[in-house]
C-alpha cells in the first residue's frame, strides 16, 4: 500500500514532490513513510480509510476517540485535519438527502431571478462577512458567495468545479442500493495547517475555505436546518519537516477525499501549498516534535512490532536462501555423481 501511495504521487492531481520539496535535500523515502504510518494509531487508520472518524469520535472510552483527543492539542505542531459533513451522531446524509442538495447546487447557480433570490437567502446563513450579493457589470449578473470571485475566468471556474462535483456525486449516489439509509463514508476534505486551530475556525466560518464544502453546508443548513454541518477533526501530527506534503496527500487518496468519484470536497491538489511548511517552524521546534513522537508509548509500541516483524521476514527469508544454497549443492553433487557413475559404466563395456 505504501509503495502504490509514493507511485500514485507523481499524479497531476497532487504537488510534485520534486517541485514541492525542492528545498528539502531529499525527497522522503519508503523508510521515511513507513515511518509516517507507524505513527498513525492502527485503530483510528482504519477508521480514516472506511469513513467512520466522525462516527467513532463519538463513541466515549473508544481508542480513536481517545487518540483524537490526544491530536487536539492548544499547541498542535503542523498538523493534518479532517472536515466532514455528518450530524450530531458522526453519521453522514443519506443518498436521498444528498440528491436534493445537488439539485439545491445547481439551483444556487442559476442566472435567473430565482436563481439570483435563492442564492441571496444562501450566501446570508453562516457568518455572512459582506453585503451580498455584488453586482458585476462585466458578468452583467450578480455574484454570489461561494461561486464568485476574483476574476471572471475564475469564476467560471469555480462553477465549472461545482458542476462537476455534482455530477461525480450523482454517479456515487446511483450506485447505492438503499437511498435512505446514511452513507458508509461520509464526503469530506483532508487538509494541512501550520495553525490547525485557527485553520479550521476558518471552515467553520466560511472564511477562505472550500467553496465546495461551504455550499454543500448552507444548503444542508437551508434544506435541514441544524442537522447536519462540520465534524472536524485533527487526524495527524507532522513530526518530521518532510512530512507536510506527504502526509496530505497519503491521507487524502486513503480517506478518499477527491471530487472525482463523491468521495470529497477536495479538488485542488494535495500537497502544493505546503512544500515550504517545514521552514517555517524552526529546526529546535522540529527536533521537539520528534522527541514528542518517539516518546509516545503507543509509537514505541508499533514500532517494536514492526521491527519485530521485519526481522522474522529477513530470518524466513535467510532460510530460505540458506535451503535453497543447500538444495542447489545437492543437486549439483548428485548430477556430478551420475555422470561419473554413467562414465564409469560405458568405461566397463568398452
């Protein structure tokens, strides 16, 4: 699984790491992912790769409810986040809700008077920060909040994204057979944050956030008012300068968070705005992030097994050569003895 994840980077969905380290003298190995996965508690692993981090945070006493506890810490190193929406409960929307809000999704954008009004009661239900909607006289149409902003190729663009988001989601939604029942996997968007705090208050309040995630949410909020909104949730600690990018875009192909295939809200690649994360804190801070990681008792733990593993495989493996050294000898000695018994042999009838 590691290997196809550090070939999978080369992908144009995600940073270059060649490009996105380009001032880390090396490019993080097999040894140095593995060492990355070691440190991700098993249980709450698995809970990221089957969707079930919201639900089983809810769950007292349980071991990824109490290893998120842990990774929510006041003074975070850079860290890995997880935003899905679910209700109270961790669980996530049905297909059959899911289907009204993609149809709410094309509403929002529709240059139309009720498009335009539709949109206006939208763009003022979480933190509105501006009177919308704007008025742009060279669209000759009003703006709104999540799909307009910035030039006007870029705000095609934005609507162009979302319009893809819903017909992924569409196929996802097709496909599954009970249309009332709550997803497996919630949707929802992995990220990176030197401040992890301050990053996800920002999500929270739809403040340079994920347009996609932020739509979907006020149409939940409109459609089911106080149901569903954001679980966030701190997934990872970076201890290690190397880690930001990989970390990323690991976590975000194994939770599934990409738009393609309404896995996620994420649509812009994994790792590209954090190749320089590392520089930013300073070496003594990494080196305390370190010995925080390796003096944790769980890490020790997994590592020992690891280790312990490792070598069983490299004995069976010796083994097998030694065996296998050994058969070759054999073989090698009973051919040499035939051939002198059948060289003797033809020497007696002549």
């Amino acid at each position: 699984m590691i290997r196809e994840e550090v070939r999978m980077q080369s992908s144009p969905t995600d940073a270059n790491p060649k490009s996105a380290m380009r001032e880390i003298p090396a490019v993080m190995s097999y040894r140095g992912i593995l060492a990355m996965m070691i440190s991700i508690d098993s249980d709450l692993l698995k809970a990221i790769i089957t969707g079930q981090v919201p639900r089983k945070a809810q769950i007292p006493g349980s071991s990824v409810c109490n290893r998120l506890l842990k990774l929510d810490s006041r003074k975070a190193p850079p860290s890995i986040y997880m935003n899905a929406i679910c209700d109270h409960e961790g669980i996530s929307p049905t297909p059959h809700q899911w289907f009204k809000i993609c149809h709410l999704m094309s509403r929002y954008m529709e240059n139309s008077s009720d498009g335009n009004r539709f949109a206006m009661e939208i763009d003022q239900l979480i933190y509105p920060t501006e009177a919308w909607p704007i008025t742009n006289h060279s669209f000759r149409r009003t703006l709104h909040r999540y799909t307009d902003k910035g030039s006007d190729v870029r705000c095609m663009k934005r609507r162009h994204i979302i319009e893809e988001f819903v017909m992924q989601m569409t196929v996802r939604l097709t496909t599954e057979e009970k249309q009332h029942a709550p997803l497996d996997a919630p949707v929802l968007e992995i990220g990176f944050s030197d401040d992890v705090r301050r990053r996800l208050r920002d999500h929270r309040q739809h403040k340079d956030s994920n347009y996609i995630m932020n739509l979907a949410e006020a149409l939940f909020q409109y459609q089911y008012p106080d149901r569903f909104h954001l679980k966030q949730h701190v997934i990872y600690h970076c201890w290690a300068p190397d880690q930001p990018w990989p970390s990323e875009i690991l976590l975000t192909r194994l939770a599934q968070g990409y738009t393609y295939g309404g896995g996620g809200f994420s649509h812009y690649g994994a790792g590209f705005s954090n190749g320089g994360a590392w520089c930013r804190r300073t070496m003594k801070d990494w080196a305390i992030f370190d010995l925080n990681m390796h003096s944790d008792a769980d890490f020790q733990l997994r590592l020992q097994a690891v280790e312990q593993r490792a070598e069983t495989q490299l004995e069976r493996q010796q083994t097998k050569e030694r065996n296998s050294e050994w058969l070759v000898s054999f073989y090698s000695a009973t051919a040499e003895a035939l051939m002198g018994i059948e060289e003797f042999a033809i020497a007696r009838k002549s």
